[in-house]
C-alpha cells in the first residue's frame, strides 16, 4: 500500500478491487490482500506449457460516499498476472 499512496495519496484498500467491485482488498500490516480463489472475480485461466496462467486487473476507483456500487472516477488499472506450475500449490 506504501508505493500505491505514492501514486495516489489517501488511496484506501477497500477502493482497490479484482476484476470487479465487489472483490475488494483489505489491508494487513501495510499490505493489500484479496481472499478470493484464483477462479474468482472475473479472473481469466489459460495454460501455457505445464504452466496456469491467471490474469486479472487491480482497478483503484473512487465511489460514491453515499452509494458505494456507483463508481465517480477510476484512478487507474493495471493488468496483473499469476504463473503456477502444474501439479504445484499456492496461497
């Protein structure tokens, strides 16, 4: 969360989501966290080689304080990719 305050100050955890608004992160010790399943949240899998391939997007918008499902502005997206070999476990 320190290098994203950096780009955008006051950026809240719960304004930065996976794929879609409703998989927010929250923040733990300075880091940003998503407890969704890698198959969640809009979350593409392909395989390349003996390899998954997951990939999203972080999307950090800013909501209505009122109406928080109404999105008044996005900040930024970026693309974000997760590699995991076959046969292998991940958290």
């Amino acid at each position: 969360m320190g290098r994203l305050r950096l780009a955008a100050p006051g950026a809240l955890a719960s304004d930065i989501y996976l794929g879609e608004n409703s998989c927010t992160g929250t923040e733990e010790w300075g880091i940003l966290h998503f407890r969704q399943g890698l198959r969640q949240c809009l979350t593409s899998e392909t395989q390349r080689y003996n390899v998954l391939v997951y990939t999203n997007e972080l999307v950090y918008a800013e909501h209505d304080p009122v109406y928080s499902f109404i999105i008044r502005n996005y900040n930024w997206t970026v693309g974000v990719e997760c590699d995991v070999q076959r046969n292998e476990t991940s958290s």
